[in-house]
C-alpha cells in the first residue's frame, strides 16, 4: 500500500510543479472562477466544447500544492468525455473525498484522481482538492 501512496504523492508533486495544463485557451465556451477564502487558492477554469464533449480545458490561478495538482489532474480526467460523463466523475470524486464512495469499481473511474483519496484523512486539505471539482460543476450548471 505503501509503494501506492508513494507513487499517488508523486504525480499530485508533479503535476502541482509543472502542469502543462496551467495556461489560457484561445476561445473557450465556459469559464468560471473557484476560489477558497481558507487559504487563498484561487483558480480560473477554462471550457471549451465540441457538440457536448469536452475538448479542451485549462485553468490559471494560485494556490497550495494540494489544488493546483488537483485541478491539472482533473483536468486530464475529464478530457474528452461528454458533460454527462464528466458531471458523473465530479460527483464521484466528490463523494470520494466526502468518504460516501468507496467501492474500488466505482472509484475506476476517476483515474488518475483516485490520488487523492487520502485527502479525507486531512480536513484541512479537502476544500483544496474539491476546489476545481466544485467550479467546475456550478460552472456547468450556470
């Protein structure tokens, strides 16, 4: 389990580091802001459609290790799904984080952002990992 966790704070430490997807899209069909008075994370999410798939997303903004990676990783998830797909993940992490899932099949689905399920052991750190989760879905849902 140990080797897991090790590889999960690994690529949460990499993509906190160097995201390739911290950057402006040319034109985009959403585009909202997340912010977390807590500790000051503050991001910009960037959609852009293709019929109802998701084809391109970014973000720009500041904020911990925890809600960049976060963000970049769910980024990466959600692209090139449809919104149904995609609002169906955000909903799983969520609940994930919320501790309300933890079914390993369920969980699949979340790819890469299933690194982040030890967040709920840190309350401090869950608003940091919903950030981007949270904008995206009000995003979508305005």
């Amino acid at each position: 389990m140990n080797e897991i966790n090790e590889m999960y704070n690994e690529l949460i430490m990499e993509h906190s580091m160097n995201s390739y997807n911290k950057r402006k899209l040319d034109k985009n069909d959403f585009e909202d802001k997340g912010h977390n008075p807590n500790c000051g994370d503050e991001i910009t999410l960037e959609l852009k459609l293709k019929g109802d798939i998701i084809e391109d997303m970014a973000f720009s903004g500041h904020g911990c290790a925890i809600s960049q990676a976060s963000t970049s990783i769910m980024i990466d998830t959600l692209k090139g799904k449809t919104l149904e797909e995609a609002k169906e993940i955000v909903k799983t992490f969520i609940a994930m984080i919320k501790r309300e899932v933890v079914d390993e099949e369920e969980l699949k689905k979340l790819e890469d952002a299933i690194a982040f399920q030890n967040v709920s052991n840190m309350p401090a750190r869950v608003k940091c990992a919903l950030l981007a989760w949270h904008t995206f879905d009000e995003m979508i849902e305005k």
